[in-house]
C-alpha cells in the first residue's frame, strides 16, 4: 500500500516561492492500477517524482508498504528503487547499447552476475514481445517498441510498484493501446502496482481502476474511474470530462435548456437514443457537442444537448434518458 500524507513541495525561483503540491492525501492500493490526471501545471510530475523521492517533499510523508520513503538514507533510498522504477515520456534509453544490454544495465547496478543478468533479460523481452530485438539499438526500434524495452527494464529488478510518467503521450492511439494492454497484462500476472500519470483522459478510462484529478496541485477529485468520469463533482474533473461545456459559446444561447448525457457502457442500438427520443416523445434536441465512442456492443462517453426551454419538455427528456440503463441524464445549471 501506498499512503501519501499531507504531501507539500514548494520551489524557489527568483521572484519567490511556487508551491506546486498543496496537502496532498492519496491511499494507493496493492495490485492496482491508479490514474493521476489533470492539466498541464497541475503537479502531476512533482507528484509522481515525490513517490520515489527523486523530488525531496517539503513536508508530508510517503509512505511504501510500511516504510517512510522520507527517513531512508541515499543509499537506503538507492536500494528501496529497485522495488519502484519508472517509465518516461523519452524511455531514457541508453542509445550506446542493445536493447538486451540496456535491459541488463539495473541488474548490473544490482551486482547481478552476468549470466543470470542476461537470461533474466531475455525473459523479459519475451514478455515485452522483443525477444528478436535483443541486439537492435534503440535508434533501430519504433517508439512503442523503445518503450517496450524501457518496461522490460523497468521490470528487471522485480518492483512492487510501477511508476508511468506520461508514458504514452508521445504515441499514436494504436500503439498507445498496446502500451496500455501490456501495463495491464503485467499488473494482471505479476500483481505489481501501478501508477499512471497523464493529461490523457482516454489513458485512464481504458487502463486504471481509481483515479485522482489534480488541480495546482491540490487533488481537486478522487474515486472510482467510472464514477468520477459519469458525475464529475469538481470544476476540474468536468472542465476534463467536459470540456466543450467550458468552450462552446453556442451553449449559453438562451433559446434553449442544456442537458448533459453520459452513456457509461449503454447498449449502442442501430436507432440512436436520440432519434429514438425524438421519435417516440416527440422531443428535438440539438446536440451541442459530442465525445463518444462504441466499444463492442456498448456505447461510453457524453453528450450536451439543446432542449426546448420548457419545464415540460425538460423534466420529460430527463425522465426517458433517465431511465436507460446505463445512461446518466442531468441539466446543466445556467451558472
């Protein structure tokens, strides 16, 4: 378990002092893949780097399966990190050496003999799907499979935790998921922990089971993946799961009522809901703007629609949205 405990970090800087962690509270636990999102500056970085302690904390705890992260010496600290590594953005491949060499270097640091080092190496390839990559240097490998190498190492010193720091922001979607499916396999067999910071709300939704939204750097949300992106309750988490309601002009026209739609797995029918709204209550409804996706048979994102301003007509459109399974109807107050 992972208990992070009125978390501060403050940085000097020549007009004063940033605090760019403000009395952060998170439970992480055992086995599970937990998300850490929000906008850019919010302190998602510093936060993940005061887990492992790369980034001494100004005051609060960090505390990993017991032990105060904050107590321990460099030394004592050099040797907890084994047990939590990290991958980047840039892999921080070492370009000078193969992908087995680069996979065997925190073995080498371990004062693991070669040729255990090496076959332990060769393994985890296997499991990255790279085993025939083993004398390719990183210059020849794409990006997802660089990154690929980069988990392999990660995994090397058989850590209980995993630490992903925007690991798949600079890929494209196809690969980004199979980044994402592998994470999710290793979390599965091997049961490490997993941590995932990202400004990508599709990273979460596909991969982690409880999220945090940070927001200058306090937690501005936290709970269920699915909970917090149906019914976001902080300005944070919807300016995230919503942001067209932030950006579109056209939603403060006053000629009509906005209600918000999420479908979190709704059966995605070959009528529209919409269209079958329209057709069976005799309600039209302009949709304002839309983020919606169909996964197999079932339909996850949102809608905010432009309804009629009529209680009538208002209160009947949230009553049958309302009761669809899976489907989550609300209006959007005019503030």
């Amino acid at each position: 378990m992972i208990e992070i405990k009125n978390l501060c970090k403050s940085f000097e800087i020549a007009d004063g002092t940033v605090d760019a962690l403000k009395d952060i509270s998170l439970t992480i636990n055992d086995g599970e893949i937990y998300g850490i999102i929000g906008m850019s500056g919010a302190g998602k970085s510093t936060l993940v780097r005061c887990i492992n302690m790369i980034e001494r904390p100004s005051s609060g705890t960090v505390v990993i399966n017991g032990t105060d992260m904050g107590a321990l010496s460099e030394k004592q600290l050099r040797e907890e990190r084994r047990n939590i590594t990290m991958i980047f953005q840039s892999c921080n491949l070492l370009m000078q050496r193969n992908c087995l060499k680069n996979v065997c270097f925190p073995l080498e640091l371990a004062g693991v003999n070669k040729h255990e080092a090496q076959k332990r190496a060769l393994e985890l390839l296997e499991t990255v799907g790279l085993k025939e990559k083993a004398k390719a240097y990183p210059a020849q490998l794409s990006g997802g499979q660089r990154q690929r190498v980069a988990i392999a190492r990660a995994l090397a010193t058989h850590p209980k935790v995993l630490l992903c720091d925007e690991a798949t922001s600079a890929l494209d979607p196809q690969t980004t998921h199979s980044i994402l499916e592998l994470i999710r396999d290793i979390n599965r067999k091997l049961g490490i922990t997993v941590i995932v910071i990202t400004h990508q709300m599709s990273v979460v939704e596909e991969i982690c089971n409880r999220v945090a939204i940070l927001d200058d750097g306090q937690v501005a949300e936290e709970g269920i993946v699915s909970e917090v992106f149906s019914a976001p309750k902080s300005r944070a988490a919807k300016r995230l799961v919503f942001p067209d309601e932030f950006f579109e002009n056209a939603a403060d026209n006053n000629s009509f009522r906005k209600i918000r739609v999420v479908f979190n797995g709704a059966n995605a029918t070959s009528t529209p809901i919409i269209a079958e709204m329209a057709m069976k209550k005799g309600i039209a409804a302009s949709i304002l703007s839309a983020s919606t996706k169909s996964i197999g048979d079932k339909a996850y994102g949102n809608m905010l629609l432009g309804i009629e301003d009529n209680d009538e007509t208002v209160n009947e459109a949230l009553n049958y949205l309302s009761q669809l399974e899976n489907v989550i109807a609300q209006e959007v107050s005019k503030g």
